[in-house]
C-alpha cells in the first residue's frame, strides 16, 4: 500500500454522512452543485461541455476551480 492510501483509521476519519454532505454541497452555488452532479453521473469534461453548452476547456477550468475549493474546505472543517 503506497504512502496516499488511506489506513483503516484514516478511512473512517475521512468518512462523512450523507446529511454532512448534502449540507457542504448546499453551500455551493447551483452551477457547481450541477457540474458536481455531472462528474459523479461519470460523465466527460466533453460530454459536460455539450451539456452546458460550452467548451470542454471551460468545464476543466470550472472542474479545477471546484476542486480548489473542495481541497479549502476540507482543510478548513473543524471535525479533521
């Protein structure tokens, strides 16, 4: 197991409720709450960008942006 795996006792740390979830992703606005939803349907950034009508490129830039700010809130949550 390499060094990012998280251990059992990591693992159950990291684990959130639904509820918990649903609260976090409700503070987000609802263009990122739908690019969420799409990525989690398994879908392509070029897929997503014929969806929303616009480019793959500009669903990448968004898709990075989220992710920032999903890395600054879980490094920001009291419970870690």
């Amino acid at each position: 197991m390499d060094s990012s795996t998280p251990t059992g006792s990591q693992f159950e740390h990291s684990l959130v409720t639904k509820e918990e979830l649903r609260e976090s992703l409700n503070t987000f606005p609802e263009d990122q709450q739908a690019l969420l939803a799409l990525v989690a349907g398994g879908y392509h950034p070029e897929e997503i960008a014929a969806i929303l009508d616009t480019t793959a490129a500009a669903v990448k830039i968004r898709l990075s942006r989220l992710r920032r700010r999903l890395k600054a809130q879980e490094d920001t949550d009291p419970k870690q």
